[in-house]
C-alpha cells in the first residue's frame, strides 16, 4: 500500500491552486494498487476544487474514447512512442474539448510518469470510488458456471442484507471454471471466498505442513 506521502505528492501535482494543498480528501471507499493510488488522488484533487461532477463526465468521456478510437488506444499504450508526444496530442485533445485543469494535469501526469498501461486499473478504480460516492454498493460474484435467473435473483435478495438505506446495488456476475465450484463473493470492501478451489488449497497446505 502507498504512503500518504505519496498520495499527497500525486494530489499537489493535480491541484489547480496552491491554497488547497493539504490532507488528502477521503475517498467512499478504499482502492489498491497504481491504479487506487492515482484515483484516490484525482478525487481529493477533483473534491477540493468542487470539480468532482465535471471531472467525472470528462474522465468517463475519456474511457468511451479510447474504447471507440483503436488508432488512438494504440497511439496512447504504444511504448515506442515518445511520452511527450502522446502529452502533446492528449494535451490539444482535452483543450478542445475544454477539459477542467484537474483533469488535464492528469493525464499529463500519467504519460509523464509513464503510467498509461495501467489505465484500465485507473478507470476501474476510478469507477469503484465515484460508484460509492454516489451510493453504490458495488459487489462482484465468481461462479464456476453462470447462475441461473433464479439463483440470480435468490443471489440479489441476499445480498441486500449488506445494502443501507438510501444505497444501490451494482451487482457483476463473472464466471471463472478454475474455482471448481462454490462461488467468491465480493461487497464493498468485504471478500469472502467460498470456492473448493480454494478449500483444495487450504487442505493440501494443511497436508504438507504434517507431513
């Protein structure tokens, strides 16, 4: 996990204004990796400078484009190509569109620290942080087969027992054979895996350690 210091190292460059330096603003929910640091320090940068809403339909306008425009995709995650360059065409991209200042530090920043492979990892966690500010619960379910409508719905109804009052569930489905059976249930920030997979592992681990 990064340091504090770090965050504020990462905040301070996407701040628009020296005034608002300072403690990190909280995100709704804890993110991991290069990719929570980044997103945790985009919203306390965004949150600061009230541009939380702009910021957020621009960096979702940003993740659509790159997802329609393969010659950009390509252009932006090719590691031959100068970082100074991929600054300079992003750079006039977002000035057109007239993008926040938050938002243009950004992604300058993640091509000067050489960070845009771990865009994916960025928007998803991105996408965690702004889903509980808006009150999502976000839960993801890994089945070794798809679950039936039933068990789907059965799956829903036990799962609003974690949901508050005024919160929605974003629930995702994922199918994953290697977990034998069983499923892996994730709610927020709470894990719980239930796979024979991982029962298979515990009790060969239990078996080598008396052998």
């Amino acid at each position: 996990m990064a340091s504090p210091a770090k965050f504020s190292v990462l905040a301070r460059k996407l701040s628009t204004s020296a005034i608002r330096q300072g403690q990190l603003v909280k995100t709704p929910v804890q993110v991991y990796g290069v990719g929570g640091r980044y997103a945790t320090a985009l919203y306390s940068a965004a949150t600061k400078e009230k541009q939380l809403d702009q910021v957020n339909k621009e960096l979702v306008e940003f993740q659509n484009l790159l997802k329609k425009d393969v010659k950009l995709a390509d252009f932006v995650g090719n590691p031959v190509i100068r970082k100074q360059d991929k600054s300079g065409v992003l750079g006039k991209w977002m000035k057109e569109k007239k993008y926040s200042k938050v938002t243009e530090n950004f992604v300058t920043m993640l091509t000067e620290n050489n960070r845009v492979k771990q865009l994916n990892d960025i928007f998803s966690s991105w996408n965690q942080i702004m889903g509980a500010h808006k009150g999502e619960v976000v839960s993801t379910i890994t089945t070794a087969t798809a679950l039936d409508a039933a068990a789907k719905k059965s799956l829903e109804t036990s799962l609003a027992g974690f949901i508050k009052k005024g919160e929605t569930l974003n629930l995702t489905l994922k199918v994953d054979p290697s977990i034998i059976s069983g499923m892996i249930v994730e709610v927020g920030d709470k894990y719980i895996d239930m796979s024979t997979a991982t029962k298979v592992k515990t009790m060969t681990n239990l078996l080598k350690e008396n052998v």
